[in-house]
C-alpha cells in the first residue's frame, strides 16, 4: 500500500474538508451540511447523505476537457459518485441524522490510481467532521450519532499474476482484474466490485484479493481514527 | 430462479434480435453491425463492441419521465449501460473481429427486477446472431471468431437472511444485500458487483452467493447455446 | 389497407396497455393515468390527455442514434408526438376527465411506414382502457364519460399516379403525395395533413385520397370496438 | 384577407432580406446563401433550402422565454421551421441549384396570428432574391434557374360557423377549425394541415375552406410577383 | 459619432418598445413588466430589473448558427446582456419599483459595430416607458420614482492611434483598443470597459478616450430626453 | 495588498502548474500543451491561448451547485473565462507560439475574493512555463519566444470613501466601486473594467484606482519573476 495522509481543515468554509492523498493521487473532499432534504424524504424525519465527483482537468497526464464546458458529466464520473454517495450512507443510521442533508464533493487535483478508493476514504472523513459540526448545532436536529460504522475503501488487483494492494495508474492500466472493495471497521462489505480486464477471474482469485483488501482497509480505518482523535 | 426465455428474431431488422424474459421481466435485446470503429480504434485493426439501455417510461409500475425528453440518461442508466458493455468485451478477442461495431441495444418493455442481468444475458444471444451475421458477410473483415467464451448474468442476494437466486422487483426492493454476477461459460468471473442495501454482508453470506450465482449462470449458458443451436 | 392487429394487456403495469401492428409496423401504446394536472390547469377542474413518441433505435433498416443519449428529442419525433396528443384531445371532453393526467407513450419497436397512424389508432384503445380504469375508481374524480368518439388515424398517399391506402415503408418513400388522415368514428375530420413529396398535387387527388381514408378509418373503427368489446 | 406589404432589402448583410406583414404580424424573412451542401448531399451536385424559425420574446402579449437562454427550441418552432423548410423545398428543383445552400431564417418581431403563413409567403421572395444574388455568381455553380413555382401560404378557418380567410389572433383563438395551405401559383397544393380545435370538421367545411384558400394563394402570389418585378 | 435615432413604440404589445440606430446598427429593445420578482428577492419588497440579448442570425455579414438551435447562448451573448441588465439596475432605486421584475430584450436586427451601447442606450428609453406604464397601474405597488438617473453608453477606441468615437464594425475590427463607456446623464460612470486589442494602452489614451466619450454620453442623454418628452 | 504567495510545479502532470494565493483565496492555475491549433487557425502558422475557469463547489461560504451537475457554465464563469484568456493573449506574440494551443485552467479551491485578478496573476507564471517547456522541445516548432511582457491583474475599489488595494469577499461586498486592472510589467494597461456596485464613480475615484492600481501590479510582477527566477 502506498502511503496515505489525510488533512483535515484543508480549506476554510466546508463543514468538512480533508485532503487526502493516496500517494500521488491528491483529492480534496469536503463536506457541506444544510438544513432540509430532498423532495422524496420531506417529513420523513429522516436525513441524506449524498456525492458529487469531479477532476480538475489536468489531474492527469493528459488534459481531459472540462466537464462543466461539455455541459455534462462524463458515465465514469457518474459512476463514482454514486458509488461513494451510496457507500456513506451504507455506514450512516440516516433517522438519526434529522431532517439535514450533507453534500460530499471529491475534486481529485491530482491522478494516480485508485481515485474512488482515496474519495470514498477521505470523504468518510469529512463526513465525520460534518457530523461534528451538526452536533454542536442546537437547531441542527440530529436524533443521536447517525454514525454506525467507520468506513474505508482500497483498490486490489490481479497484476502479473500476482494480487496487488492498491494499484497505481501503471499498475492498474496493466492489471489483469481490478477490483474495489468498500468495508466497514468491523469488517462487514459495504460495496465489491471486480472486473475482469483481460481474462476473467478465478474463485481462488477473488479470495486472494478481498484478503489482502481487508489488511488494507484495516489500516486505513486506524489512521482515520487516528487523524480524528 | 425465475422462467427463463429467449426469443430470436424478434424484429425484423437488426443483425440480431432478442426478447428475453426472466419471469415477468422482458427485454428487447439488438445487435446492430456497422463496418468501421470509433476515432480511438481507428487503424487499429481491432473492433469494438458498446452497449446502450433504456426503458420505456411505463415499463415501471409508476411511469418514469421518458429521458429524451428529459435531455438526459439518468445515472443508473449509464451505469448500467456500461456495465453491459462493459461484460460483453470481456467475452470476445476484439482483434479478430476487424474494425467493425457492434452496437447492443438493451430496451426493457416490462420491468420486475434483474433487468440488467437480463440484458446481458439476451444481449449475448444478440451479439452471437452478429457475429454469424458477420460470418456469412464476405466485406465484413473478421479475422476468425472473436467469441472467446459464453456470458450470462444472474442477480443473488441476501433476502429475509437466506441468499436467494434471480430476485425479482418485489424481493429486491426488501433484500438486505444485492448482488450481479457476470460469468463466462468456463465458470470465470467476469464482473462481480455486490452492494450492502441495509447491513453490510459478511465473507460468508459473499460465499454462499456466489455458490448460488454459478448454478444460475450454467443454467443460463446452457440455455443460451440450446436457443442458438 | 395491411393487416391491422390489436393486443390489449400487453404489458403489465399500465393502466392502458396495446400493442397495435400495421403490417410489420408495431408499436407499444401505454396509458398511464396520474392524479393533478399540469399547472396551467389547475383549479380548472378540467383533466389532461398528452403523449409521447419514441423509437427503439433498431426500429428502422440501419440503427438511429438513441435519442436519450444525444441528449435531445429530434424535429420527427417532436412534431409527432404533438399530432398524437392533439388528435387524442380532440375525441375527448376534458372537463369530464376530471383533474386527472392521462400519459400515452407509443415506443415503435419495428418500423415499416405509418407509425404515427398506427401509433393513434393503438393509443385511442389504451386510452378507452385507461378511462375505463378511473370509472372504476372511486378517487378518481371523473364527471361523466369523457369519450365523445371514437377516434383512428391511416395514411394515404399517390404511388404511381394512384392512390394508395396505408403505405409501407417501400411506398411512402416512393411516393409523389403523403397525407395522414385522422377522424372519428362519426366520419369528422380531426386532423388532414397532406404533404407533396415530389410534385405539388391537385385537388382531384386530393379527394380521392380522402376517399380512400375515410373508408380505412371506418374498418380501423370497427376493429377497434370489437377488441373493446 | 388582411392588409399584406412586402418590404425587400429590409436588412443589409442578407443575400435576400423582407419584411412580411400580415396585418400586425411582422416577420423578417432572411436569406443567406452559402457554399456547400450538408454532409448527406456532398457530390450528389444537389443544392439544400432549410429554414429556421423564432419568436422575439415580446413578440406576443405576454413574454415567451427566451429559446436560446431555456437551451431548447420548443416543439411549436421545431414543426414550424420544419413546414417552412419542406414547403420552399417543393417548389424548388434543387439540383439545379448546385451544391449550394440557402438558409431562410423567420424571426417574428410582431405576432397577430399566422405568423407561419406570413413566414412562408415572405420566404419565397427572400428565396427569389437570394437565386438572384447566385445567378449573378460566377462561381456560384448553379444549373439553370432553380425555382419551379412561384410559392405563397395562407391560414383558413371555420369561426362561427363560417370559413374565414387569414386569422388574426382573436379568430384564430377561437376558431373551431384551422387550417394552413400552401399552393404554387399554378395551383397545385404544396401542403395542407387542417386541425379541429374544437369539433371535429366535414368535407363540406374542408371544401369551403380550400376554395377560399385558392383565392387568397392567388392574391398573395400576384403581390409577390409585383414586389419582386 | 454616427447619426442615432430612437423610435418609440416600434412594436405594439410590450409595455416599452425601442428601434435604436446608431448608423447601421439596429437594435429593437422591449421592455415586458411582469408582477413578483425572483425568488431571492420575494417578500424584500424590492424589485428586479434584468435584460437578455440576441442577435437575429443574419444581423451579420456572415450568418452565425442560432443561438436556440444550438442549445445554448455563446460567452459573447451572455456577457454582453449581464453587462446590460447591471447597468440598468444601476440608475435605478430598486425599492421604490416594489415587487415587480422589468425584463428588457435587446435583439440586434442588424449589426455593425457598438451593439452593447446601442442596446443600453434604447433599453433605457424602454425601461423608462415600463416605468411610466407601471405609474398609471393602481395595482403595480411601485413607491415612488424609481429612475434615479438618466442612462447612455457608447463605445470609443484608439484607431490609427486616434481616440474614436462609436466605432463602427470596421473600426471596431481595426481599432488597438476598444472601450465601452457606460455613464449617467449626471456624468457619473457606471461602468468602463476596456480592452487592448493589439498593444496595452497608456494613461493618455485612456483619458483621452474617457474624455471622448462624455460629449457623446452627453448628446446621447439629451436625445434620449427629448424623444420621451 | 494581502499576502500573495505563488508556487510553482503544485501538480505533476501539467506543463504548468502554479498554486496562487491571494490571502486566503487560492487557486490552481495549470497550463496544458497541445500540438495543433482550433479550426480557424489551422494553417496560420499561429498559436492560440485559451483558458477555463471553475470554483470547487464548496471554495465559498455556502455551496454553490457543481456546474458539471447543472450541464452549464454559470454567466459569472463564462465571463471571468473570456477575461482571462484575453488577457494572457494580449501578452503574447502567437504568431511566434508557432501552432501549439496552451490551455490554462484556473480552479478556485477557496475563495475569498479577488479569484479573477490572482487566477490571472498565477496564469501567467503557468503559461511561463509552459512556454519554458515548449522552448527544451525539438519538435514544439516555436518560432522564437512568444511573451513580449509580464502580466499581472489586481482588484481595487471604493470602500467607505477610500481607494483600497485587492479587496478580499467581506470588503468585495460592500464596496461602492469594483474595478479589475490588468497590466504588463511596462505599465501599459491591457484591461480595465470597473463597476458602479451603489453609486456611479467620479472621474477622481477612477484616477485614484488606477494609480492605486499600479503600485499593486509592479509588486506582482516583481514577485512573478523572483519566483520564476
């Protein structure tokens, strides 16, 4: 596993806001609470956690062109945003939150690799902060710590015939399977998804992976409970 | 698991034509060749094969807002359009089928959940009619058969604690976990994509879906090869 | 005048659901029947009938790009699914409706000329079945029988200096004339659209051509009631 | 029939520019002529004629939202421009008009009712002015004289039971039958649309409302002729 | 500066309706009173003035691609009308109109050179017949005058390193520096825009620019008054 | 003037890459390198300099909707676009850029006012760069170095009375007067916008903008070569 930082307090207005930084792969995840929810929860009493994601448009090696010019989010875009959005609230109690409504924005500004995977570990970050925030709040309404599960995400692959923990752009490009795996600090999953890039994937396979993804992610949760102490 | 049926030659027009129906599920399922590949492939000598899907606005029990009038595919659409294509790339040697396109469209007319698994099973079905399509056509450029192994797609999940194969709308809205699984004939994984609806699911509850998802998928091929033989 | 079948029931969510098939023409009308009305008329206690058109991309010869997906309905299907509407209202008494929406979606699954025709003639029947649902219930706020008639569409058109009832795909291509006559069961003209294609044409033809219509509508009418029945 | 007033060379820039009015309704009808044809007509040696259309917003009683700024023309345009384009197509022998293009843009400054009609019957004299300015092109690869007929367009309708020639927008509001022509100067109809607003229309009313038609085309032609003289 | 002109009344139903010239640049602005204002000024008791701009397609030499067919205004549109709409709010007491919205549209029927200035210039005439509209209104709620300044803008640049007043398109083209002026009849500036085209500009230019422009801002003022007199 | 502080090479793919801060607004400032020019330069021998502008949804006090999301650039954005990339060109000669298009990206990660004047400011050390980067490329065909002067872009306005110097958000808001200065090194002035936020300014106000101005680029210019140096 490469090395990770996380930063709390990287920008000044979120509720959350956390850098984190999967080796070379920067994202900044923020977290903004406001009060109310969408249409389809009003009076429900219940909360919402939702994500949004971008990249700057030279994350990357090459210039991807800007997705606001475009007028459209791009399918992969899409893609990870629900994901991440789906995977935080996989680990919330949304009843506990109150009737609020928190809003995770993962720009990577730079790409190396596994960019869901470092969203999804810092934004859980930011969420926690957020989370914080609302409880100081006398009007903000929460019914308790909508908290249940500390939450991290690591990519695995198949590279060289080897499984591999948390690819990078060059390793990932060649693996053979890529594979991403979401869990809780209680060891439960929250999300698995492997593709197969080239030829399709043992059982055998599949077991090696998701061990080594539950060392990594095990470390992960340690340095977020760490960071946030 | 769920009645399943194949019907070739559905519509007269395209290189391939599928309605598959898993219970009361039904997708119309073409294959639509083109000579040529997209910018990126061009010169390339290789082929390609995408994927779109789309429902009819009252293929719901509720009526969903028709997206072209929307002016936009939804973000569960592009999902799983791309998983599609995703799957079916997975199967072929895109080399050997020259620089042409296919080009499957997965249209649900009646929705009761698996639409997705659905699609990807009948849209092989469609894909091996273009193929032979392709065969027969003395331009068509192919350099042997790009069908590298058989595909099918079936849905398993956690339901009332038990891990229950082929859900459909009524068992999947309530099921604690959902999971597709994409496999060839060959009993490869070819996407494997798990999500925790309400409680995250243990290694355990992972491996007696999968168990359950390999016999519904040799099922499937075998049907699969009996309607194309 | 080509084979003209009617299916009602389907599909199975619908209020209204027909598969209507001219020939190799075939087109799923649904009706959907929602609560409220939209904002211009509420308050007025006066309902609305609207409708939309759509083809599966592989409905035609060679594929038409989905027009989900480049984000735009295009100037046919706009302008058509306009006339199915506008011919829909005018059989109707609205204020009998009652507050009430009725959606009819015609999704073209395979094109072989006249889906526009056949797309009113299919629609009126889903839309006698989804009036027949709101009579049924007791929420639904109706006031009295909103059908003042019954109500069918077929194209006619001059081929080879003849004219020519319900043209297929062949001949509308063909053809110097194209007129769509859609009327009521009372033989009153609810909307004439007649279109030179090659050369203008003449008021002789011009009759004959009505004549010619008003004969296919009365045995689409027919039909139409006995299916009802 | 209204008072009609034909004003060429109304703008500068165009290769035909008119002001149109119908009573109050004013439309500037422009044509610029460009090099080249649409991709689908390269080296046919066909030349295209296409139309489009807009409202200035506070050209009616109360504003319209701006089209560009919604980001969509409505359907309304979308069938008008469509109409405008198919009917100066007709009378047009295009390939010998060469691989040029014309485009005729309608831009109502002022609404009263027809402004389609009033679009159509200036367009053609636009059109005219713009065959003018290729003739005398050296290099405007034109075949002899492109226009077939002379082309003018008038609205009818049945208002209190009686037919009524060219509505103003009080008529037309509350006429029961509408009905739009296009004929050549030698008679012949280009397109007719007739719409029931409110009870469905006989033969009797059709015929009554084309013979006044006729006699409406046949004044308007002879205007146009005397303006372009 | 060129011959300007300013004619009141151009069109019949806005409740101000301006054809400004400056030479060959022809601009109808109309200004449209509408009750209530944006939702983030509701209940302030305040109101809102706004404009958007347009160009017909073929005001040009050359025809540029519609706007609303494109689907979307250009950079140029959209800075222009924001720049018109602060201008006018500018010269305004916003809380004596009480809730109501003026919308102005600036339309360029035919264009060359000094577009913006010439739209600010006549949607000030509009504006302030909206307002005089609005003072005869029992119900229009407005709490006193709400013009607090007369309004004019003209452009000015260095051309063959002479300072110039409103440019034409062929100046406009030629110039180093292009300069919009943007004052009160007062001789307050509201706003000042200047761009070097070709090499930066020096103090001395800029004054003598900004000195260039009050006489015209003063002839401007003084037509302005004497056509609403 | 606040604090600045430019660093250069923040992110490792871009050709340039700047993070500048303005106190405590911040942006990242990239420059991307591509071979080739856009279509109308195509065969010019010239190159062209473009750039784009985004806020992170949460770099302000409360989120503002992710323009990505929305499908749009907001009017604000597009402007500020325009003005940089104006900006840059008018220091440049592009003939000697040779045909390569140097695209900057200015993304605002927090803002506290003043993100146009430092995205410019730090544009300027990106494009440096990039052009340093150009200049070590054998196959980059320049044509001898494209900058012909430094260039830096400072906010003054009128607050309380006062001439202040690169306003931040809380003394932005409620200022009387806001004016962006751009200038090069030399001193001449490339653009000038200045705005009556309340009360239309003086001529006297405007000089002592400018001269204020003036101070605050020369010290931005020094400090864009020491960290260039």
């Amino acid at each position: 596993m490469r090395e990770v930082r996380i930063t709390r307090n990287f920008t000044k207005h979120a509720e959350g806001s956390v850098l984190v930084e999967f080796g070379d792969t920067k994202v900044i995840c923020t977290a903004s609470v406001e009060r109310g929810v969408p249409r389809f929860l009003r009076g429900s009493g219940s909360g919402w956690v939702t994500a949004e994601y971008g990249m700057l448009p030279r994350a990357t090696g090459s210039r991807n062109g800007r997705e606001a010019a475009r007028g459209q989010q791009g399918g992969r875009t899409v893609e990870i945003q629900r994901l991440i959005g789906r995977s935080l609230r996989a680990c919330m109690d949304l009843k506990k939150l109150g009737e609020n409504t928190i809003t995770i924005d993962c720009d990577v500004i730079q790409a190396d690799g596994g960019t869901r995977t470092a969203s999804i570990t810092g934004a859980y970050v930011a969420l926690r902060d957020a989370v914080s925030f609302l409880k100081k709040d006398k009007h903000g309404a929460m019914k308790g710590d909508p908290i249940k599960y500390g939450l991290a995400a690591i990519s695995v692959g198949v590279y060289k015939g080897e499984p591999v923990l948390d690819l990078d752009y060059a390793e990932d490009s060649a693996a053979e399977t890529d594979m991403n795996v979401i869990m809780t600090d209680k060891g439960g999953f929250v999300e698995v998804q492997g593709t197969a890039e080239g030829e399709p994937y043992s059982q055998e396979e599949l077991n090696a992976m998701l061990e080594l993804a539950k060392k990594g992610i095990a470390e992960l949760c340690e340095l977020q409970e760490k960071v946030l102490a």
